[in-house]
C-alpha cells in the first residue's frame, strides 16, 4: 500500500513538474520562410509559444533592429526584413517568457530609390537634399563621375554638396550604395530669373537688354518665338539679343539647358512700322482736322506736318486725326508721323496755305463795267471778291498769284476784299465817276497864281479855265479830293471845265481871274475940282478905287462908262499922276492931270 502511495505522489509531481514547464517556457523559433531576402521584404517565423505580443529582432545585442509584424499567432509570425546592415546577421523571437535560440538570416540590401532631389538643379557649391528609401549603405555619389560631399545621410533623406568643379549643364546623379545605384538628372546651374528688360516698347530688329540672374547658357524666347543664337551675346546677369522680324508682343523667356525657365513680368510690346495709305483731305489751312489712314497707327507717338510739330488724336489703328499747325508760308508739305517701330510719310500731296496779304490792284483806279488784277501772296482757294461789299465775279485767276475781276455798274469807290478759308485781305479801290467839284479857293486870283479846287474824282482830271483852250497847269497837288491849280494866262471869268475818264462836267461856281487894268489915255489933261476926267484903258470894270495925286488923295468918285471909266476930281486934288486900283493891284497914268484953280 505504501509503494502504492509513493507511485501516485511521484506521478503527481511529475505531472506538475511537467504543467510548469509548458506554461513558463520561452518562445522557440524553428523556421525561416527563406534563409536570406531583401530588406523590406515579407518574412515567415514559425515555431511555439510565440504569445500575445511577440518582438522580433534582427542583429546581435545592442546593435539589434526589431522588425516591423504584421500579424502573429503562437506559432507564425508575418514580418518585413527591417533596415538593416546587409549580410549575415541573426533573428530572434522575444515575449516576456524569454528569447529564442537564433537563427541565420542573410540580410540582402535592396535597390535604393529617390523620391525627390531638391532642388533639381543649383551651381558648384550649393547644397541638394535627396529624399528616397534604402538610402544608407552609401559606396558613393557622384554627378557624372565628380564625387559629392556627403553633409548628412540617413536611410530615407541625404544632404550632399555639388561639387566645385562641375561644368555648367546637365549631369547625372548617381547615389551607390551596397544595394545598387539610382540615377537622376541634375542640371548644374543656377536657377535664373529675369529682373528688368529693355526697353518695354521697341520694333521688330532692335535690340533687347534682359537682367537678371542665372542667365548664363540662356536661350532668348519672345512670345515663343527665339532669338537667333548669332545675334546674341549672353552673360550670367545680362543677356543681349536682337529682336525677330516676325516676333509679336508677350512675355519673355530665357530658358537654361531646356529645363530651366525664367519669364519676365514685364510684357514686351512690339511695334510694327506704321505706314500711311492716303489722306481725307489734300489741302487745308491751320486748325484743319485732317483724317489720315493707314496701317499700324495705334502706337504713332509724333507727327509732323511740313517739318512742323502738330497735335493729333489717334482714331484705331487705321486712322489717325491730326491738327494742322501754323506753318511759315504757303505751298505743298510733307505730313509724316512716327513711332517706336518707324517713321512714315504720306505719299499723297498735301498743300497749305496761309490767308490772302500785301494785296495789290492794277489800276487802282478803275471805271465802272470795266476789269482790274487783284495780285498779292498767299490768293490760293479764293472763294469771293467784294468790292465795297458787292460780290464780283472772279474771271480768271492765276492760282497764288493774281485775279482779275470786274467792275459792277453800280459799284462805288471802297475795299477790294479777297477771302480764302484761311482769312481775308483788303486793298482800296477807287470806282471812277464823272467829277465832283464843292470849292474853288479863292474865287478870284491872277494868272499864274494857285488856286484849289476841291471836291471827288479830281485825280488826273483836265482842267480848263473858262475862255482858255489849254489844260490848266498844275499846280503842286492832284488828289482824288483836291487839285491845286495854276490859273491860265488866257482865263476868263466863268466856270471851269473838269473832264476824267468817267466823263465831264462844268463847275457850279464861277471863277474869275485878275488882271491890271491898263490905262492908254485920259481927258482933258488939265482940269479943277468937281471936273469929271474920261479914262481909256483895259479891264477897267474891274476898278474898286481911283485916287489923284499919285494915289495920295482921298478916294474918287467913279463910274463906269461903255469901255471907259469916268472918275471926278475930288476936294484936295492937286496936279500929279492918277492912279487906279483893282484886286491885282495899283496902276497910276504915265502923264500928270494938271489941277487949276
């Protein structure tokens, strides 16, 4: 019974032995899906007592990377090869119950790959970031076949410096590593960028200036359109080039190694050569509005009419609107306008011209029903004639120069006004009539002596004194309204004759000429006071005064007898000369009178 006992308690401890061990036992790993793989690659752990929160390592001690599960269960895990350092190593399954006996892994390092390269170009010297997966393991980086300067590295990001010798231009980068090489395209150059171009409005043929940065190696686009490499010259901050005949107005671009782009902010303006086709008008005078048409007008910044400056209002692009200036005389001018893109003349004959002056007319006297020449400067475009406000005809005319028009029948003396659009000019005209006489000044006079005669239309009038047959001298002044006259030898009293070319009248007043009396006797030769003394002579009726004593007495009393003049011997008379008075002056007898008591 004893022994009984003693097997039973042995059988309960072995079970317990046996219950202990199960629950408290470490994980075993038994199995690898595949004894080597690329990190990041799924993996198959099998084995027991894996638990409920198993930990997976690959490496030794500390150096050891725990691996990223996916799924488990107490006899599987799922896992990726986690990054580690490629080659021989050792995965191990760890729960709280303990770790597992290790088994060999050889871990094989995958092709590395980028991301991005940030940025994808920049000069010697500047700093680059590469951003991928499995980038550790660097052998190397090299553009083309220049080595970089590593600056910072890990798995997913790399910091590196391009390196100061590179030629500008396209390179590949080439990151090795143990796991392979990955390549990508770098351009060495710096990222350009247009500042300023120069000028912002110019013609097709011009040249453009473009500043900026990062220019070197540049290619010039207007709009699309390049710029031919042999007209350019280019430098890293500025680029010359000149501008395409065909280019139309857009941006600018320059573009370094086919990839990089820099574009203005700034549009360029091309302004093509205007040209003007025809004008609305082919003459004109100042402050004319003249349409002009052509092509290309829109940016037209001057224009010139006859070499002069003038305003203008730009229409469209085919018409123009310009202001004729004042210019310094008459005749055909050029009008031209110009721009950024040319200059353009009209071909179309423009004549200007300034208002009528320095009028001269031929006769300036003229006759009614007759014709005269109206000749000055500027008689282009005359479009009426006045005569003292009378339109006349004009008959002919010799453009510029000279009209000749006619006399109405019932025109008077005035203005000659000649009008043109651009103004008026006036010239005197005297319309001839007969004569007019109002004064003769004096009445009376000598022959030989002035007189003046006023009145109308006495310019080269014929005078003729009454009796005589010849023209009346003249006598200093022949005007219109007043003529100075010598009066004639043979005047006789009575009214002048005045004929001019208009016809002939006779004066309403009477003249009459002085003349010295002439005395050829007197009787008797001796006589007393009171005894009448008969006087024979000429002009005698003319006597205003008689007097004895050689002119010294007292007036005599007379009187007038057929041709002789009767004068009494007056109180106080003594013997001596008599002596007789009249407007032309004193004539005395040659013979005394011989007074008796």
């Amino acid at each position: 019974m004893n022994s009984t006992i003693s097997l039973s308690f042995a059988f309960l401890v072995l079970i317990g032995l046996s219950g202990c061990r199960v629950q408290n036992s470490p994980p075993e790993l038994t199995g690898l899906s595949a004894k080597q793989a690329f990190i990041g690659d799924n993996l198959t752990l099998t084995g027991y007592q894996f638990g409920p929160d198993p930990t997976v390592t690959f490496g030794i001690a500390t150096s050891a990377v725990t691996a990223p599960i996916s799924s488990h269960d107490d006899n599987t895990i799922q896992l990726k090869v986690p990054l580690i350092a490629p080659g021989p190593t050792q995965i191990r399954v760890r729960t709280d119950e303990g770790t597992s006996d290790p088994l060999p892994f050889d871990a094989k390092q995958p092709v590395p790959a980028l991301a991005a390269v940030e940025p994808s170009n920049g000069l010697p010297g500047s700093i680059v970031v590469l951003t991928g997966t499995y980038l550790n393991q660097i052998k190397r980086i090299r553009f083309d076949d220049v080595l970089a300067e590593i600056k910072d590295s890990s798995a997913q990001k790399l910091t590196i410096v391009v390196p100061s010798k590179l030629p500008h231009g396209p390179v590949a980068l080439a990151v090795e590593t143990t796991g392979g090489t990955v390549t990508s395209k770098f351009i060495v150059a710096g990222t350009p960028k247009i500042t300023t171009i120069s000028p912002l409005k110019a013609k097709p043929g011009t040249e453009l200036v473009i500043q900026g940065q990062n220019l070197i190696d540049g290619i010039v686009s207007i709009n699309g359109l390049p710029t031919d490499k042999a007209l350019t010259t280019v430098k890293d901050t500025e680029i010359r080039t000149t501008i395409p005949a065909t280019a139309t107005s857009g941006l600018v671009t320059v573009t370094v190694f086919e990839t990089l782009v820099a574009t203005s902010t700034d549009t360029l303006k091309l302004i093509q050569p205007p040209f003007i086709t025809n004008l609305l008008a082919l003459d004109g005078i100042a402050g004319d509005k003249l349409l002009v048409n052509g092509r290309n007008l829109r940016d037209i910044t001057g224009m010139t009419v006859g070499n002069v400056s003038a305003t203008f209002r730009i229409v469209s692009d085919t018409q123009l609107e310009v202001t004729i200036p004042a210019l310094p005389s008459s005749g055909s001018v050029q009008i031209s306008a110009s721009s950024i893109g040319g200059n353009t003349t009209a071909t179309d004959p423009f004549f200007f011209y300034l208002p009528p002056s320095t009028l001269v007319v031929t006769p300036t006297r003229q006759l009614r029903g007759r014709t005269l020449t109206v000749s000055g400067k500027n008689l282009y475009r005359i479009t009426t004639v006045t005569i003292s406000g009378l339109t006349v005809p004009i008959t002919s005319r010799n453009e510029g120069v000279d009209l000749l028009i006619g006399i109405p029948d019932n025109a008077v003396s005035g203005s000659i006004v000649v009008t043109s659009r651009a103004g008026t000019a006036s010239v005197p005209l005297v319309v001839v009539q007969p004569p007019v006489v109002t004064d003769i000044l004096p009445a009376k006079a000598r022959p030989g002596e002035r007189i003046v005669v006023r009145g109308d239309f006495l310019l080269n009038a014929q005078f003729f004194f009454s009796g005589s047959t010849t023209q009346a001298a003249d006598g200093g002044k022949n005007e219109d309204t007043e003529r100075w006259l010598l009066v004639s030898t043979d005047a006789q009293s009575g009214p002048l004759r005045v004929v001019n070319a208009a016809g002939e009248i006779m004066t309403p007043m009477f003249f009459a000429p002085i003349r010295l009396v002439t005395i050829t006797d007197f009787l008797p030769k001796t006589a007393k006071i009171g005894d009448e003394i008969t006087i024979t002579g000429q002009n005698l009726s003319t006597v205003t005064a008689v007097r004895f004593n050689g002119g010294t007495s007292a007036p005599a009393t007379f009187r007038l007898s057929g041709s002789s003049l009767i004068a009494t011997v007056p109180a106080g008379a003594v013997t001596g000369q008599i002596c007789l008075t009249n407007d032309a002056g004193t004539l005395c007898t040659s013979a005394n009178l011989t007074v008796s008591k």
